[in-house]
C-alpha cells in the first residue's frame, strides 16, 4: 500500500536518513522503533510534507505522491483537541475542513463514541476528562478522516500504563474491524511487540532498518509470550548498543 | 469579595480619608486641591451639566474602539498570511506609536475639524497598536503541531483562520483590547483639549480656566468610570467568549 524507495534527508551536511526503503502492506500494522534522534519523526515529517525531502520516492497504492498531506491521517503523541470545542465538534473537524455532510458525519461520529468507549461525552469540553478519554476522541477524530493509511507518530507514550494498555486493543481494533493499514513510530518495545506485524527497529543517523521481524501470529498477543520475551530482550541489547556507540 | 479586592478597597479609602484629612487640617483652598468629599459632590451634583458632555467623550472613544477593531482586526490577519506585508507595514505602525498623540493633535483637528472626526481618529490611532500587534503574536504563537494537523486535515487558509487561529489568539486579542480601551480615554481628551466645544477634555479645560479645580477633578473622576466600566465590560466579554480557559 505505501512503498518508500531510497528516501534521504540531510539537516545541515548531516544525513538523518540515507537510501530508506520501507513498506506498508494493505491492512498491515508496521511499527519502527529506534534509539531517540535516530530520525524517525523526521521521516514522519517527511512523509506529511512538513519537511522536504531531498531525494527518494513515496508511492500510495502503487501511485507515486510528493507526500502523504491529505492522503493518511495522523495521530499524535498529543491529542491535539482543540480546548474551544466540545469532543463532538473536534470529532467532527474533519468533516468541517473537507465540507462533508455534517448530520452524516454526526451520526457516524456518534457511533465511534459508543464503540471507543466514550458515548455520552459528547459535549464534554477536552478540559473537562481525563487523558486516556481524550486520545480516544483524538482517535475518533482520526477514523472521520475516511483514509486507509493511518500515521501514528508515539499516540500513547504520555499515558499511564492502564490507559495505554486499553488504548492498544483500540489501535488493534483500529486495524481489525476498521481495515487500516498503520505505520507508528513507538519507544516501547512490549507495545511493539503487541501490536506488529512488522517490526522495524531503526539505527542512529543516518537512519537505517537494523532489523526486521515479521510475525503471523493472531493478535491480541499475550506479553509473557517467551518468544516475545526473547525478541524483546534481543532488540533491548541492540538499543542499548547503539545507544552505547553514540555515546562513545 | 477576594483578599486581594479587600486590600485595594482599604487601600484606596486609606488614602482618600488621608487627603480628606490633609486637606480640611491645613485648609487648603478648593481652587488648589478639592477635598474628595467637594470633589463627589460636584461630580453628582453637577451631574447634569458633566453627562452630556461625558456622553460625547464615550461616543468619541466608542467609535474609536470600532474604528481601530475594523481596521486592526483584518490588518493582523493580512500581516500574519503574507509576512512580507507585515515586514512593509510594521515600521509605520512603530511609528504611528512613536510620534506622541500630542504632536499630532493640532494638525488633526485642522485637518478632520473641530467636530468628533478628529478625537475619534485620535482614539483610534491610540487602540489600533495594542489590538493590532497582540492580535499579531497571538496568531503565530499557535502551536506547530496544531498547524501541521490542519495542515494534513488539508485545511486551507480561512478554515483554518476560523476554526484554529482566530480562537487561539483570543486571549491574545483581549489583552490588546484591555490595554487600548484603557487607554483610548487619553486619545479622546488630548482631542477635546485641542480643539472641542463639547466633551469631558473640553469640560476640565473650561474649568481650569475659571479655577474651578473641583469639576476638573469631577470630569477626571467621570472619566475614570468610563475607562473603568469599558475594562470590566471587556473582561466580562472575555470571559463570555473564552469559556475554556
């Protein structure tokens, strides 16, 4: 679904990311994870157009495209809802930007409230509920985009560990019964873990695919799998090794 | 009421009880220093003849505060979407500031007449600074991440003005209008000073005239209520409008 061919950025005469290649299948869930600075929100930049990019190619659905603006929806580590809005009229922004049917859009909005969990909050403000509640109407916000590709830049990392273990199934849920192929960025390497079906772990700049798993496995996976474990504890010692280097 | 309320209340009977005593004890003349209490009573009393002369000082002010919202409102929004125009127009608008209001009062009233023209460009120039530039950095204080959103939304520049800038820089734009329509009293009275037969500036500068210190004082005290009332009133808008802070 979305091919990336020989992507290179350079910051200053330094090269952040050098020949990048990467793909998303359809309905695939890929995630990256990587040592902080190694590059990946600059390829997150790269992909939505906030940043040029000096040399390579994106393709969607086969289709080359100078960026993904417009064309993916994004959800980010914050939930960016817009404080002067009640959860249904951030919800509904989408619809509001590209003038779709409003009443359609409600309707449909409601829906997703219900199914993540948020029905009668409608008209709470974002100021009004906790985090947790508020990534999951970010999230409603993402699913009104009507895209199939869906960016995930970190969404869950400023949660409690409970929110974010609800969360997950949601971003499971995202893939499953709303048939979204997703690319997210993640420093948590069990969340990886349990939500991939292609795991890229990522080099320092400029940034490279050290490694690649692929897993077949039915999900929702259970996180004291020992091989999970064992991936887990390998990639660590691989993280922690570049990390090292850098330091050095 | 909040301790800090209490404190300014005290405050401030403290020291006009102090003037009231200093004057009666060393019997200074009403024609030098009016008593509070001398200066009240003529400000009420003389109520009929300060109003309708307060009524025009508030319209000159008033239509100021439109004038400049007209003008300073889309200004922003021009400078903000093109910087090139911002870099072009913001050294007139440093100077519109720099030259005071009292060189270019005299020429105003030559030029828009003895009527209320002249004040209320007065006022106007005195508001339109405050409102234009905070409006200004409210506008580009907006958050990156928030713009790239609208940005990936495919928002284009209107829909995003609306639905993301303009209520982002709201807070922004209270404070320029709390500050301008504070201030707007003094662009409208250096007018009437100037150049008036009508208006509270043309009230104390007949008074004056005449060593009728206590109704410079009532019409400066009248004055005061008038800036006064336009700061709660825009306070009370504020807090109207941006109900999510």
């Amino acid at each position: 679904m979305l091919s990336v061919k020989n992507l290179s950025k350079d910051f200053n005469s330094l090269s952040i990311l050098e020949n990048f290649n990467l793909t998303v299948p359809k309905n695939g869930f890929t995630v990256l994870i990587g040592p902080s600075g190694c590059g990946k929100s600059t390829l997150f930049d790269l992909l939505t157009g906030v940043v040029p990019i000096d040399e390579g190619d994106i393709s969607l659905f086969g289709e080359k495209v100078p960026h993904l603006r417009e064309k993916a929806a994004y959800m980010q580590q914050k939930d960016l809802l817009l404080p002067w809005f009640s959860l249904m009229d951030n919800a509904l922004l989408p619809a509001r930007i590209t003038g779709a049917d409003i009443d359609q859009s409600r309707k449909k909005a409601q829906a997703l409230f219900e199914r993540l969990g948020i029905g009668g909050f409608e008209n709470y403000m974002p100021g009004e509920i906790s985090g947790g509640m508020r990534q999951r109407c970010a999230l409603v916000r993402t699913l009104m985009f009507e895209r199939d590709l869906v960016l995930l830049d970190e969404p869950l990392s400023a949660l409690d560990a409970i929110t974010r273990r609800s969360l997950q199934s949601l971003l499971l849920m995202l893939q499953k019964e709303f048939k979204k192929s997703i690319l997210m960025i993640t420093h948590d390497i069990e969340e990886a873990l349990l939500l991939a079906d292609e795991l890229l772990v990522l080099t320092s700049p400029p940034m490279r695919i050290r490694e690649q798993f692929t897993f077949d496995d039915e999900k929702p996976r259970n996180a004291s799998d020992p091989r999970l474990i064992e991936i887990k504890e390998y990639v660590l010692s691989q993280l922690q090794k570049d990390m090292n280097n850098e330091t050095v | 009421m909040k301790r800090s309320s209490l404190i300014a209340f005290f405050a401030a009977l403290f020291i006009l009880a102090l003037w009231e005593v200093l004057c009666k004890s060393l019997n200074i003349p009403d024609f030098i220093l009016p008593a509070p209490v001398s200066i009240l009573k003529v400000a009420i009393f003389r109520a009929p003849l300060i109003l309708p002369h307060a009524g025009i000082t508030a319209l000159e002010i008033l239509t100021g505060i439109l004038i400049s919202l007209a003008v300073a409102v889309p200004l922003s929004m021009v400078m903000f979407a093109y910087p090139s125009v911002e870099k072009a127009v913001a050294p007139f608008l440093v100077a519109s500031q720099a030259v005071p209001v009292f060189a270019i009062a005299p020429l105003l009233v030559v030029w828009l007449g003895y009527g209320i023209a002249s004040k209320v460009f007065m006022a106007a120039v005195i508001i339109f600074f405050p409102i234009t530039v905070n409006l200004l950095e409210g506008f580009k204080s907006c958050d990156r991440e928030y713009r790239i959103l609208f940005q990936l939304m495919g928002a284009r520049f209107f829909k995003t003005m609306r639905l993301l800038y303009w209520p982002w820089a709201l807070p922004h734009f209270f404070a320029g209008l709390r500050v301008g329509v504070s201030v707007a009293t003094i662009g409208a009275v250096i007018g009437e000073w100037v150049g008036a037969q009508k208006g509270l500036g043309y009230l104390m500068i007949q008074a004056n005239a005449r060593l009728k210190v206590d109704m410079v004082f009532a019409a400066i005290l009248w004055l005061s209520v008038m800036g006064m009332t336009l700061w709660v009133f825009v306070g009370f808008l504020e807090k109207r409008v941006i109900k999510w802070k």
